[in-house]
C-alpha cells in the first residue's frame, strides 16, 4: 500500500506544496517547522513513512534547566542529557544545559522570557515561584516544555516527568513507621525549598502516613527550611537532636547526605536512629552500603530523562508517538540491596 503513495498524495495530505515534501523528505532544508510536522504528520498517516524516509534538515535545539552540579541527582541528570543528545544526533535533535540555584528566581524567569528566540522546546526543573510559574505558562504556548522532577500545575506545559512525590512521601512515611516499631517516639522531615512543589509533597504525604497508621509517633515540627544546603540541613537537625531527645526517625526529602550522617553520629544517635532519603548518588550508595542510611528511594533520573527527552522527539514527529503519561516508578534499597 505504502509504495504507491507518491509525494503529491503527501502534499494533498499536508496541505503544502510538492516542493515542501520534497525538501523534508530529502532533507534539504528551508521549510518551517509547523510545516515539517505537517508533512511528517500525512507520512505517518498515509503509512509511508517506511518509504520515504525523512533526512530531518531542521535542528531542533532544547533548551535544558537543571541545578547547579554540586547535587549529585543533577550531575547525574546532566550526564544523561549528554548521552541522550549522542543518541539524538541522528533525529538531529540537540540539547543545551543550563544551570541554575533554585533561589535564583529572577535569572530563572528571565531566561525563560527569551527561551524561544534560542531553542525550540524547553525541558526544566524549576521552583513554583510566581515569576517562573508565570513564564513557564506564557512559554507552554509558544513551544513544548517538559517540567522534570517536580511539576508546576496548570501552566499548559507539554507534560510532567516524575515521580508522584506525596505517593513517595507516603511510602516512607510507612516504612519509618515499620522501622520504628509500637514504642512512642518522635520523627522529622527536613525538606529544602517549599517553592519546590516535590518537597511540599513529600513532606505532606510522610506528615499524612505517620498521622494516618502511626499515632504513637510525634511529629516533631521543623521550623527552619534548609534552602536544599547540606550543612544548613544538618545545622537544624544537630540542634534538633538537642531539644528532642525522643527524635528516633528522620527523613531528608532534599540535599544532605553525610553532613546529616556526622550530625546523628556527633549526638551519639547512630544505632538509635532510623534515616531515610532519597536519591541513589554515588556519595548516597556509599552510606547505604555502610548502613548509615537504613532506606532510601529512587527516582531512576535516567529514565525521567529518557521519557522527557522522547516526549520532546515525539512531539516533533521525529518518533512515534509516546504513550500516555504515568508517574515514573519508585524504587527503594536497603543496605542489603547494595553490594
């Protein structure tokens, strides 16, 4: 059926000129990209695609927000956006990383302001601040944006790439409350920036488990936020320790690894002590290795960039469609996981 479709019933199909299909398809460049869809568009349509085989002239330049490298989740993150641009060179799809702190709201915002006249798609891990959030819905509809890891809703962007952050919270909120055991006790959650809406969720769904199924364990209320730094983090919870002595669970829903793990041995808290986080970095891996951390989640960042960055080729038609859009996958370790 395919073979005899000629490029005039593309054109028909398209509605553009024979001349545009033959530039797309041969790769000769000079056709708009509204245009370059339509096309592609009537070969899927039509089947043909088999036959004739777009060359892909126009370079679809993405544009790609992540926190500084410090993090280790976001080093990780920019590694496999350079690998995925490798596997997209043949789509010539290529992706530019741009890091920004989460506090630097107005560099944020103004980035986004300018966005379109650079890239032509937008994949971004961002604060729900009113500046940002107001750039992120004027940009969604210019272009595509994917929001990564944590999600800023009703701003029309293309689609949210994570996991379900209150379903996480929830989730370690039972298992601290397993760990725990019936004896009363008291738990925490530090978190970084409440403008991150994981953070929000996270918090919210351990405070709503603990509250639902474990009663006997007192939250204890964490007034300060740590600004997702490390040492702030593990500032707040030395003295924490101090004036709750009953604290035996805590959970970091943002930065922090082995300062907080200095914090609890530095009060003497070490063996009596549940710590939960997030993120299998390597510093991470090395702690849950040594049981200093008893569990933690992962949110595969590999696969939420393998789904973000597909979602921008599909878009574009330079692959099928992707299939509807699920919550990435938790996956939780134990120190017995890690060998």
């Amino acid at each position: 059926m395919a073979a005899k479709i000629r490029i005039e019933d593309i054109a028909s199909q398209a509605g553009v000129s024979i001349s545009t299909v033959d530039r797309v398809i041969n790769g000769r460049g000079g056709v708009r990209l509204n245009r370059e869809i339509r096309v592609l568009d009537a070969l899927h349509s039509l089947e043909a695609a088999s036959v004739f085989k777009p060359a892909y002239a126009r370079q679809i330049r993405v544009a790609v927000i992540l926190q500084h490298t410090e993090d280790p989740l976001h080093d990780g993150l920019k590694r496999s956006f350079l690998d995925i641009g490798i596997q997209h060179r043949s789509l010539n799809i290529h992706y530019y990383i741009h890091h920004f702190a989460i506090a630097e709201t107005q560099n944020i915002a103004a980035f986004l302001q300018v966005a379109r006249k650079s890239y032509d798609a937008v994949i971004a891990s961002v604060p729900n601040e009113t500046l940002v959030r107001r750039e992120i819905r004027r940009l969604s509809a210019l272009m595509p944006v994917v929001l990564l890891l944590t999600d800023i809703p009703n701003t029309s962007r293309l689609a949210y790439v994570g996991i379900d952050n209150m379903q996480a919270g929830r989730v370690i909120g039972t298992l601290m409350g397993r760990y725990l055991g019936p004896q009363p006790c008291a738990a925490l959650c530090l978190s970084g920036f409440d403008s991150m809406a994981a953070h929000v969720q996270r918090r919210e769904g351990f405070h709503a488990a603990l509250r639902a199924r474990f009663r006997h364990i007192r939250l204890v209320d964490v007034p300060e936020s740590t600004f997702d730094r490390a040492e702030r983090a593990a500032d707040i919870l030395y003295h924490l320790l101090a004036s709750h002595p009953d604290i035996r669970g805590i959970y970091n829903a943002g930065a922090g690894g082995a300062p907080l793990v200095e914090a609890i041995r530095k009060r003497g808290r070490t063996h009596d002590t549940v710590f939960i986080t997030h993120e299998l970095t390597p510093d991470r891996t090395e702690l849950l290795k040594e049981g200093c951390i008893d569990a933690l989640i992962d949110q595969d960042p590999l696969e939420q960039v393998t789904r973000a960055s597909r979602l921008i080729a599909s878009h574009f038609r330079r692959l099928p469609p992707s299939p509807v859009q699920s919550p990435t996958l938790l996956r939780i370790f134990t120190p017995e996981m890690i060998s």
